[in-house]
C-alpha cells in the first residue's frame, strides 16, 4: 500500500508540474513577431525582400547581394516556407527517463542542448537535402498569430507556392560509405526527401537509441562530471555535439565530421585531416564537415563593434546557424534584419514523440513563426556553426570568412583566425579547452568539467 501511494504521489506530481510547463512556457508561439517591409532579411545565407519592386539589396559590409529570380524579389511566402522548414527543437515532457536520474522533461534547462541540436540538424540537412530543400508541408504548421509577420496583413498562402523546390535535385550523401547500405524503391524524389526529412528527425528524437538525442549528449556530458539538469554552455555543447557525430552508429553518417575550433583558432589541416578518409595509406575520399566555432562577443555585454561580423556569417549559405541568446536563456541564431537576430525559440514544452513509429508526426518538430531580438541583448557567449561539403568547399570558405573578419575587425583583433598547419605546430595552449580526440581522456574531462565562458581570451 505504501508503494501504491508514492505511485499516486509521483503521477499527481507529474500532472502539476506538466500543467505549470504547459502554461510557463505556452507563451513562445503567443507574442507577436513584426518584420519591416523596407529591409532586407537573411536566413541562413538566402536574402529575401517582402517587396516585388527591387533586385538586389546592400550587404552588411557594403556591397550588393544579387537575389536570384531574375529580377524578382524572393517574398514573404517564400522567406516564411523556407523559415518553417527549418527543424525546431524545443523542451520535450513525459519522454523516457534519462539514465542516472529521475528527469523525463528538459523543461527549465535543457534549452543549450537543443539549439545545438538544432544548429546539428541545420547541418545535416545541408548534407543530405541541400540549401534549397523545403518542406511540402509547412504551411499546414500555420496558426492564427501568423499574420505578424510584417507590419501589413499578408494574404493566406498557398501550399502551391514552387511545390517543394526539390524537383530535379539528387539526394547529397557526401560518403562513399553510405554507398553501402542497402537500396530504397523511392518511387519519387518527394518520397525519398520525405524519408531522408523524417530520417534526421528521428535522429534527434527523446530516446537513448537516437544519435543525437538529449540522452546521448547528457551522457557523454555525464563522463565529464555534467549531469542531467545541470547548465550547458555552447562551447561545452560544440564538443558533445563532436562526441555525438563521431559515435553516430549509422552508415548514413560516416561521410560527415565535426571540428571544434580550439582558443578560437581554426587549425586548417587539422580539419582537413578530419575531412579525409584513408585505407592502408590511400586516401579513399573526402567528408563533409560541420565547423564549430566557440566565441566570445564582448565581455559581460555584447559588444556593438561585433554586429557587422554577426550579420556577414549569418549571410553565408554555408552557415548552419549561431548557439547563442540571452544571459541562461539559449536561442538558436539563424537570420537578420537591420540590427535585429531571427530566432528559433527552444522554451516551448511539448509532448513527446516516439520517432519511431512509421510516419510519426512532423509538425512539432516546424516552428510556425519566427521571433527577433535587438542584437544588443545578446548573451557574448557563442558558437558558430559552418558547413563545408568537401574540402575545396572549406578552403573557399576559410577565404571568403577571413575577408569578413579583417573587414569588421578593428585593430586586427578578429574574433577567431584560420590558421594554416596543425595545431601541435604551434607549441604554446591559450585557454583550457579541448583537444581533437577520438575519446574524452581524463585531462579532457577534466577541462570539460570545468569549461565556462571564461575561458575565453578577451583581445
């Protein structure tokens, strides 16, 4: 009788505290987003105009991008189908118990690991689907608030708007291993996305058997003396994401890599080694990979003289999104307009979805409406996130972000460098933070224990 009512106790419990996260964190789909028809706004490195009558807008750094259409402006519908498609990770209640506590929401700390899922899942998704994948259905995630977007009413859209622009596009799989696994009678190239779309999905799902599911990163955290529970920074999720990516257990995923820059330094042969796979001294073929950079943007408040470097990144089509927020409140960075960050917002509890099941699901995982917030209130603690296909791709990319960095620097103190040669060339270590290894060694979990923001060197 005695177990019976703890039992009793444990579900009423369960119920309130359902009830208060329903209602504390309801609000993020409620307030009311407004979009300047005058600006330009970039996502992830595509620039749309909610005007008809211009061709190409003035970048952060001066010069004009060309927004293609011959002539015609990328539009609302376009920016919010492509804004949809995005995958959204939020606080998740009544999903398995995470081993070695009593917790089945994330509710009230988990936020950091899901921008970093959503920021990996941005990347996979380049992999896999490319840029200009979007999905079918993402008008259907609409709701009654969806008329804030701009600061004029904008007319009901239509799921017929460019179809799903996948016409035409192969499927990405980067590595020669995923050649390996066994063929799928698609039928179409619809169905083959909607596989692979449903395929990252489940990736990310509220289990210990998905890769990258907030099981997975706590436990590699757990090695390192992080529990579930405790506060993730971005520099500390950018090495569980690492961890996660290199003991993914799917061939699909043997043809992708993470790096983490180190003292914001990124050592370019050492991510060209991570690129490139050998056999018996040959080398076979090159990766993909996901470039995870650790900054800091000021000192205790963001400092303004950064804004310009935020903006040429976030206009990058090979950015996957910036870690980042407010001051323990986790945002994942993913556009712009004029002085303000697109966001996707992770403080929203949902019900747990078992991935598993055939056709599970989808809309959850869509957020139906962006929020923006004044670059000045952003927390200076960061990651940024950069994907390269191959390893040309990451050449021209290394290029291309230098000429940003020197350009928004002043007093070139750039926020983070591409250095070539190793990083055991250079024989003298900024900051404690973690080496590129296959597995966390005691002195690496040792320096993940006790990785914070202050790590970071100030210049």
């Amino acid at each position: 009788m005695e177990a019976t009512g703890t039992d009793e106790v444990e579900k009423i419990k369960s119920k309130f505290m359902s009830a208060w996260h329903n209602m504390k964190y309801s609000w993020v789909l409620k307030t009311k987003t407004y979009f300047s028809r005058n600006s330009p706004v970039f996502l992830l490195g595509k620039c749309y105009h909610f005007q008809t009558d211009e061709s190409s807008e003035m970048s952060p750094n001066g010069s004009h991008y060309d927004i293609p259409g011959e002539g015609i402006s990328r539009n609302v519908e376009e920016f919010r189908k492509d804004f949809i498609s995005r995958i959204w990770l939020t606080y998740r209640e009544e999903f398995p118990q995470i081993k070695g506590s009593a917790l089945t929401t994330d509710c009230g700390w988990g936020c950091t690991l899901r921008t970093g899922q959503m920021l990996l899942a941005q990347g996979l998704i380049l992999h896999f689907l490319g840029r200009d994948w979007t999905w079918p259905d993402a008008f259907v995630t609409e709701n009654s608030d969806s008329e804030s977007w701009t600061s004029h009413t904008v007319k009901k859209l239509t799921e017929s708007l460019e179809a799903s622009r996948t016409e035409g596009r192969e499927f990405k799989n980067q590595s020669s291993h995923c050649k390996q696994t066994p063929k799928v009678d698609w039928g179409s190239r619809e169905r083959r996305d909607e596989h692979c779309h449903r395929k990252i999905i489940s990736w990310f799902g509220d289990s210990p058997l998905a890769n990258f599911s907030l099981h997975r990163l706590i436990e590699y955290g757990n090695k390192s003396g992080k529990i579930a529970g405790d506060w993730y920074g971005p520099g500390v999720v950018a090495h569980l994401l690492r961890k996660a990516v290199e003991e993914a257990n799917d061939l699909e995923l043997q043809g992708i890599t993470v790096y983490v820059a180190q003292d914001c330094t990124v050592y370019k042969s050492d991510v060209i080694d991570t690129q490139c796979c050998f056999m018996e001294s040959e080398k076979l073929d090159s990766k993909s990979v996901i470039i995870l950079i650790p900054v800091r943007l000021g000192g205790e408040r963001t400092n303004m003289e950064y804004l310009e470097f935020v903006k040429g990144i976030l206009s990058l089509e090979y950015c996957i999104g910036i870690i980042g927020g407010k001051p323990k409140q986790s945002y994942y960075f993913a556009g712009f307009q004029d002085d303000s960050l697109i966001y996707m917002d992770p403080h929203y509890c949902q019900s747990f979805v078992d991935v598993s099941v055939k056709d599970f699901p989808l809309e959850s995982f869509h957020c139906p409406s962006p929020k923006k917030m004044p670059f000045k209130k952003m927390d200076p603690s960061c990651t940024i996130g950069l994907y390269c296909q191959n390893v040309q791709a990451f050449e021209k990319a290394s290029e291309e972000i230098t000429k940003i960095l020197k350009s928004s620097s002043k007093e070139n103190y750039p926020l983070f460098t591409f250095v070539n040669g190793h990083s055991r060339d250079y024989d003298f270590v900024m900051s404690p933070v973690l080496e590129e290894r296959t597995v966390f060694s005691e002195d690496e979990n040792k320096k993940l224990k006790c990785f914070t923001t202050d790590d970071f060197v100030l210049l």
